[in-house]
C-alpha cells in the first residue's frame, strides 16, 4: 500500500510539473522576439494593399510587395515595388508605381515620378538621406512594426486581446521613435493626424498582419481629401529567411535629374 501511494505520488507530481512550470513562465515579449530576428543575412517579406475610403466606399488605391534585410541592430536594407490601380487613374499610378531599393540611408529609385527624367542609359536615381518607397510610400503602410522602439511604442498602452493589439497612436508620435516614418514621410501637414491600428502576432510571438488607417489631409491637406480615409493592410511572411538586397549596377545610376545634382 505504501509503494503503491508512493507510486501515485510520484506520477502526480511529474505530470503536474509541466503545467506548474507553464503557470510560471513569463508572457513572451513580443520586442524581444522581434530583436531575435536581427541577424545578418537574414530578414522578413511583406505585402501591402491601400484602399482609399471615400464616403464609405473602398477602392483599391496602391499594392506593394516588399523586403527586410536585417542586420544586429535592426532593418539594414530594404527592397520594395509599388503598383498603383492602373487606368482608373493614370497620372497617380505613373507617379507611385515603381521600386525603391534602400541601403542604410541611401535609396536608390526606379520608375514613379522619376520615370521621365532620366539621362539617357540611366534607370536608377541616387539619393543619400532618401525616401523609403517614394511618393508610393506617402500611401502606402507609414507604421513599420520592424523597428523596435515603434512596436514598443504601438503596444504601451493597446488593447489586447489574445495574441490582438489595437489602438491609436500619431504622426508626431511615429516621428519620435520612427526613423523609417521620418524617412518616408519627411515632409506631412498634421504630426496630430490619428493613425488606427491593429496589430495580430504569430505564434512565435511576431507581426503577421497590420492594418492602420489615417485621413491623407495628413500627409497633404487638401479640400479634395476631406472625408477620405486611408486604410493599408500589411501581411509578413518569412521571418527568419535569406534576404539578402544589393545597389544596383552603378553604371545605370544617376544623381542627376533636369540638370539638378544630388549632394
């Protein structure tokens, strides 16, 4: 009888461990998680969809497909395509529809506004401290939940529900701990614009999918933008895969443009 109690005992406790350890173990951080991702060589993908909303109706406005390069400290690269919704609007598809490669600060860019002003046997334009997606980027996704200091920021004080983050934040708040906003938007007409988010984290603790929404008198205020919103969805795939994103060939780069040098 003794043996036999003690054998139960024994059981009990063993198969009870692993809840008790569950029980105790720290909620997983979803920053640290995102710093573990940092590793030369390798990086994360991503695709965008923007839907201008106007009188609440939604049409489809400008899709991207996108990459991270990651490097110790964060994003090191990135290598984006934008495309905008074609005949429906030929002059803003023209000017947002292009690539833009961005290797540290220097961005190299491909088609959009300048598709027409290139010099012969050029394709690519040069520009240090440049945009992150060209004018595509003003409306396309201005929250990048692969910087650290800005998932910090979007989570201190959202709403959770189970592995869901929801609320609010604004441009000035994204200028502050943002330098891929400031890069993307360097030039907006409101830091008090109200940006809506939610956020939803994969089961190792990542962004999977985002969607923001802010009004574009934002970004330019404008009678004709009044009432409209702006909605983009974003959708990561691929943590923790090679990325690995190169300059283009220098002999089809410029840094001229209609006669203007770039410093």
């Amino acid at each position: 009888m003794i043996a036999s109690i003690s054998a139960v005992t024994a059981v009990a406790l063993v198969t009870g461990a692993p809840a008790q350890a569950h029980a105790q173990a720290a909620p997983a951080d979803p920053v640290k998680a995102l710093k573990s991702q940092f590793v030369p060589g390798k990086g994360v993908r991503f695709t965008d969809r923007t839907t201008m909303i106007e009188e609440g109706k939604g049409q489809p406005y400008l899709r991207r497909t996108g990459s991270f390069q990651f490097g110790r400290g964060g994003i090191v690269a990135s290598d984006i395509s934008s495309k905008g919704p074609g005949p429906a609007d030929e002059v803003f598809t023209s000017s947002v529809s292009g690539r833009t490669i961005r290797i540290g600060t220097t961005s190299y860019s491909q088609g959009g506004t300048y598709r027409d002003k290139m010099p012969s046997g050029k394709s690519w334009y040069k520009g240090s401290d440049g945009m992150t997606g060209g004018v595509g980027g003003w409306f396309s996704q201005l929250v990048n939940v692969a910087e650290p200091a800005t998932l910090a920021s979007l989570l201190k004080g959202a709403k959770k529900s189970r592995t869901t983050y929801s609320g609010t934040t604004t441009f000035g708040k994204l200028a502050k701990v943002s330098p891929w906003f400031r890069a993307t938007l360097p030039l907006r007409s409101s830091d008090k614009t109200v940006v809506t988010f939610k956020l939803t984290l994969d089961r190792n603790h990542l962004p999977q999918r985002l969607t923001t929404s802010f009004p574009p008198t934002g970004i330019y205020d404008s009678t004709g933008w009044e009432g409209n919103t702006i909605s983009v969805e974003t959708r990561f795939t691929g943590w923790g895969g090679k990325v690995s994103i190169k300059a283009p060939p220098v002999n089809k780069v410029t840094t001229k443009l209609e006669g203007r040098d770039e410093e």
